[in-house]
C-alpha cells in the first residue's frame, strides 16, 4: 500500500469539489456544527459524551476532561471508528482537515486506518534503522558481558558526543565524511584517545548492523589514520634495578598500616588495583593457598585464579590478625562497608617519593619483564596478568591453565622480591 495517511493540511480544492460524506464515499455533506468557543466551554459529565460537527467527524469528552477526535465511517459496508488526535493539540481546523484526507483515501477505496497503521509500522522501521536505535541495541547484548562500570561509560559518551549529532541518520545511510566531521568536534576537545575509542565503538556498532541487514559495509574501516595521534604513554613502573630501594621504603612506610600491606600484597601477586582494593576475604582459599576472582569483578569478565606464595599468605595472615574488616579485606578508614579508595595507593607510592616514577598498575609491568627476563615461558606470564584470550572458546575455560606452572612462579617471583629488600638493607 503506498497511500500514506500524513494529514498535512488539505484544502477543498485539493480533496475535489465539494466534499461528500466521511460515512461513505458517496455520501452528502452534513454542515459544520462546531465552533472552539463551544469546544473550550465543553465539560465533563458523569458519563463520556459527544460533540458532532459533521462527515463522521466529533469530539468525544470523558469524565475525567479529556477531550478526543474521532472520526466514524463506513468501509466495505463496515462501520469503523479512527482517531485522529487530542484536543488542544489537534485543533478544530487540524481535525477538519484530517477528515478530508481520510475522505479523500476512502474515494480511492483505501481503508484510512489500515493507512494509518501501515503509516505506523513505516515509521517504527524507519527509526529501528537510525545509529541511535541500533548503537542501544548492540549496547543492550553487549553489556552483560562489561562492567555495569564500563557499560554505562560506553553509553554516556555515545549519548554526549554522538547520538546529538547522528543518532536520527540512517545507519545505511552514513558516510564516513559525517563520522570524521562528529570525531573532529571529539578532537577539538583535546580529547584524542577519547575519540579514537568513540570510532572504535561506532566500528562496532556498523558491524553489527551489518550481521543485522540493517547496513551494507563498515564505513568507519575508511577513517583508519584519520585521527589526531598522540605519543602513547604507559603506565610508569619500576626497573629490577630499582626494587631494592622501593621495598626498603615500603618496609618502613610510615603511613597507614593497612595500606602499606596493601602495597606489599600488590607487588606479590601483580594483580590491577581494582582487582586488589576490591578483594573481599571469602575470595581467600586458605586450603590451596589460591585468591578465587570472581569473574565479575575481572576486567575481561572471566574467572581468574592468583596462586599465593608464602609470602602472600604471611601478608594476608597479619592483615586478617588487623579485625577491620568482615567482609573487605582492605575497608576503607572512613566507612567499613566499603573498600578502600583508588587513590590510597597511589597517594602512599607519591609519599615514599614514586611520583611520576611508579603506578599501582605499573607493578604489572614489572613483574612481567623480570619474568620473562628470567626465562619464565611467556603464556604462563600473560595467563598469571589476566590478559584477554584471543580465542573466546578457549578463554571460557583456561582461568585454571598453566596452574602448577603459575604457582612455582608466583614463589619464585616473591623469593625474587625477598632477596631484593634485602639487598636494599645491605646497600
């Protein structure tokens, strides 16, 4: 069906001569009944009632004081009802002219509410085809596999920076001059890497459409070295030959105890911060000396295995010997039922003098190059850092890979640290 019930103004010139009516196609004119005047004074009663003006046309008003268009005609010999709006937002006029239109469909024998529903559905595809309709969808199937963290960041900043620009653009339709245009308003910012993660994501996103058939090919593929760059910077982290000197600072960390055993356990099991900060003492299998993480709390979303050395289960021991927390084993000083801040360890690494010299996540890094350094093979390291798995299958159930490997290293890796401090006393 191509006649689509739009109900732009129409004029009687435009319907055809005198308009007949909206009962049948053959029908004559009743006269016009109504004015606004009678309209706006209308008011409610204990029961709904009507007001008519002609043509099928009148205002029905319900007790509570809403006032609605309705529009009564008869096609293929049945009697049938179309709405045509609410009173004050359609106005006299606006339902008159409305009228004519579903008149003038009925002389072309097309059913106006059929139109009007077809209109409808045309309009709810057209939309379920925008960036924005598509871009919350593939958010929506992927969030279950991110952070509630993550999730929402993703969808903040493609609700700022984004959906304004070309969330209503047909999905099919986008170019990539229109991308690049959105991310150079990013860049003026000074947000470079932001907005390389935004191309990114809108990749994403046009790829799913694609799998979907809702987009023919991945237009943001085109932008590849079109952004600003900027020189990428790491994470600062300690060299072997400056571990003496750090843990001798750390052994006699004047701060706060829990987080100077805090630091200590960090460097011992080279988890990420968050991982660390965020530990609670039910994740302790005390019986095989192994730290469970829940795949919840893992940055790729998959359960994760740290061997512990002894020196790691001394660590626990003695914060466990500190009673502060029952569930947290690092709570925080103000508020017990919560775990420690973010920037508590990386405010003690800036008191022991590592400002700009040392990250809480820079710990990673140096394990992994004295590992590696050391002749530790390379897939026992990337399994101990959690790093993602390339092949998905295989990922779902590798969290236990290399286990007898890792715990040798993870002892290995705390006698290491234990000879180093003490050639920090020595020195």
């Amino acid at each position: 069906m191509s006649h689509l019930i739009s109900f732009h103004p129409l004029t009687t010139t435009q319907v055809g001569g005198n308009f007949g009516g909206i009962l049948s196609s053959d029908q004559k004119c009743t006269p016009m009944a109504l004015t606004d005047l009678a309209i706006r004074q209308a008011k409610p009663r204990e029961k709904p009632y009507k007001l008519t003006d002609g043509d099928g046309l009148y205002l029905l008003i319900h007790s509570q004081g809403g006032k609605y268009w309705r529009l009564k005609y008869r096609y293929q010999g049945k009697e049938k009802l179309l709405s045509l709006g609410v009173y004050p937002d359609i106005s006299l006029a606006e339902a008159r002219d409305r009228c004519l239109q579903a008149r003038q469909l009925l002389k072309s024998q097309l059913d106006p509410s059929q139109v009007k529903q077809e209109q409808k559905r045309s309009s709810i595809l057209d939309e379920e085809k925008t960036l924005e309709f598509i871009a919350r969808e593939w958010h929506a199937n992927r969030q279950s596999g991110w952070t509630p963290r993550h999730a929402s960041y993703v969808l903040k900043r493609l609700e700022a920076d984004l959906f304004p620009i070309l969330g209503g653009r047909p999905i099919a339709h986008l170019t990539a001059s229109e991308l690049l245009s959105t991310l150079r308003l990013v860049e003026k910012r000074g947000a470079i890497e932001m907005a390389h993660r935004l191309l990114q994501t809108v990749g994403q996103i046009i790829r799913y459409a694609v799998i979907t058939g809702r987009a023919s090919r991945d237009i943001s593929s085109d932008l590849k070295g079109a952004l600003e760059t900027r020189p990428v910077r790491h994470h600062s982290f300690l060299k072997a030959s400056d571990l003496p000197e750090f843990l001798t600072r750390l052994n006699g960390y004047e701060g706060d105890f829990q987080t100077r055993l805090a630091l200590r356990l960090l460097v011992l099991t080279f988890v990420r911060t968050g991982e660390l900060r965020q530990v609670k003492w039910d994740e302790i299998d005390w019986t095989d000396s192994l730290w469970r993480l829940p795949a919840e709390r893992m940055k790729m979303r998959r359960p994760h295995l740290v061997p512990l050395s002894r020196q790691a289960i001394d660590t626990l021991k003695t914060l466990r010997s500190l009673g502060k927390g029952k569930d947290w084993i690092f709570p925080s000083q103000t508020n017990l039922e919560r775990c420690m801040s973010e920037n508590t360890l990386l405010y003690a690494l800036y008191r022991m003098g590592y400002h700009s010299r040392a990250t809480g996540h820079g710990f990673r890094a140096t394990a992994s190059t004295i590992l590696n350094e050391q002749g530790v093979r390379s897939d026992v390291i990337e399994r101990q850092l959690a790093h993602a798995e390339r092949n998905q299958v295989r990922a779902s159930y590798n969290h236990a890979e290399y286990l007898p490997e890792r715990r040798l290293m993870m002892q290995q890796w705390a006698d290491f640290l234990d000879d180093q401090q003490k050639k920090g006393k020595l020195s």
